[in-house]
C-alpha cells in the first residue's frame, strides 16, 4: 500500500506549527494585496479604524465601528480565496462557478452594509441624536 503524502503543515507541532501558519498569513495578506477591491477596503479600514476612536463614545461602540470595518476585509479575503480557487478549476462558464462566484459577492456586499449600517448609526447618535 503506498503512502498518501501529507502537508508538511500537519506533522509540525507547537512554536514551529504556529510560525509557519503565520508565515502562510502573511503570503495570503500580501496576495490579497493585488487584488483591487481589497486594495480598496484596506485603504478605506486604514482611515475608519481610527475614526472609530473618534466617533465611538465608548468602548462598546469603538469595538463595533472598527469590527464591522475588519469583518469587511476578512469577508473579501474569503470571497478571493473562493474565486482563485474556482478559477484554478478553469476559464471555462460553468453555473455552479458562477453561483459560488455570486454567493462569495453577496457576501461582502451583505458585510459593506452592516458597515454602512452601523457606522451611519455611530454618526446619527454622535451628532443628530439625543
């Protein structure tokens, strides 16, 4: 019986486990990089993470504004992760490609609302509210 070969990632254990792990972290923040629409989202987090120490008037509400603002670029780097991967299959049009395509989209436009949502609440309450 021959031996499947195994991820070398799985037979590493503790401190050498996790540095490697980071390491495929960080390859995967700078691929996304190149991506237009992330590139996009990483600009606009850089100038709202801080905002929301600014706009926030307590902690709660800094956590939410800046949360809602990370989980807009972690929701893009799984919508990538899904299109590279249906890409990998090949260029032809396929309709459940097309679909996963469509569902990773969604996906992030459902996130850049909640954003939208909460931050627009931040800015009522800060400004306009009681």
């Amino acid at each position: 019986m021959s031996e499947i070969p195994t991820n070398p990632q799985k037979q590493r254990r503790g401190l050498n486990r996790v540095i490697h792990a980071l390491g495929y972290s960080l390859q995967g923040l700078h691929s996304a990089f190149y991506e237009p629409a992330f590139r996009q989202e990483l600009w606009l987090s850089i100038l709202l993470i801080p905002a929301s120490f600014w706009v926030g008037q307590n902690w709660v509400e800094v956590s939410l504004l800046s949360s809602t603002v990370v989980l807009v670029l972690i929701v893009e780097l799984l919508n990538t992760g899904l299109e590279t991967a249906i890409d990998r299959i090949g260029p032809q049009w396929h309709d459940l490609s097309k679909r996963c395509k469509d569902l990773g989209s969604a996906a992030v436009l459902l996130s850049l609302l909640l954003c939208l949502g909460v931050w627009t609440a931040a800015l009522y309450g800060r400004w306009l509210g009681a």
